[in-house]
C-alpha cells in the first residue's frame, strides 16, 4: 500500500496565512553572524596571502629571481586592494551603523578598478623587465586564493 504525502509547510512559513513571515534574530544571532564574517574575511585574506606566497616561491624556485618579483609584484597588485577592502569591511562592522550592500558593490568596483590601475603602472614602468607569465600567475593565484579554503572545506 502507498503512503500519501500531502504537501504540509513547515510551521513559521505562514502555513496558516497564505503569507511569508519575517525572520526574526535575536541579538545573539546577530553577534554570531557578524563574528563569522569576520573571521571569513580573516580566513580568505590569509588563504589569498598563502597562494601568492606559493606562486611567488615556485615562480622563483623555478625561473629565477627576476620571475619571483614579478610574481610578488602581481601578488600585491591584487592582495594590496583587496586587504584595503576588506579593512573598510571590518572597520565598518565595528561603526554603529553596518555596511549595506551598495557600499560592498562600490568597495568592489573600487577594489577592481585599484587592481586594473596598478596592472597599467606596472606595465607602464616595468613593461621591460617583468616575467609576464609570473606576474599574472602572481596575479591569479591571489584572485584564486578561495580555492584553498574551498580544498580545505573552510569556507565561512
């Protein structure tokens, strides 16, 4: 014999009212919250500062000096802003009033446009001497940081 199901919303879901409630936190909710975003922001900057660290070692282990620089140099170029970023993020956790969506949407086209500045400088002033492949790979490896925090299954 097969059992029925019927299609019962869990309670707390206006179930009874045809309407969505609202979620309500209390303040340790809201503490929690906050402290796990902060330590996310915590954990990627150090994942970020790890993978540009490995990329600039291998870069200089396997090609030389001038390829670790250039592989430092573009590690900065994304790390710098981003660790600017992420001060104002936390800075703003701290302020009586919390950062909304549109000043993280601002901060990141800022962050972007930072990165995309010191790219054209470095290419303006050490177009001659960088290692390319090292710089971007410097580069890519600071943008991909997550990646280890995702292998490591820490993500916030």
């Amino acid at each position: 014999m097969r059992k029925q199901h019927t299609a019962n919303p869990p309670a707390g879901l206006g179930a009874e009212t045809g309407a969505i409630q609202p979620l309500v936190l209390s303040d340790d909710d809201r503490l929690r919250i906050a402290r796990r975003s902060r330590v996310g922001l915590f954990r990627a900057l150090a994942a970020q500062a790890f993978t540009g660290m490995l990329v600039v070692l291998v870069a200089w282990g396997v090609a030389g000096k001038d390829a670790g620089a250039s592989a430092l140099v573009g590690a900065a170029a994304y790390f710098v802003p981003n660790a600017l970023f992420a001060l104002r993020l936390l800075l703003g956790y701290l302020g009586p009033k919390r950062p909304g969506s549109l000043a993280f949407f601002w901060g990141e086209f800022l962050k972007l446009f930072a990165v995309a500045g010191v790219v054209v400088l470095v290419a303006w002033h050490w177009g001659a001497w960088l290692n390319w492949l090292a710089f971007l790979l410097g580069l890519l490896g600071v943008m991909k940081g997550y990646v280890v925090l995702l292998a490591l299954r820490r993500l916030p």
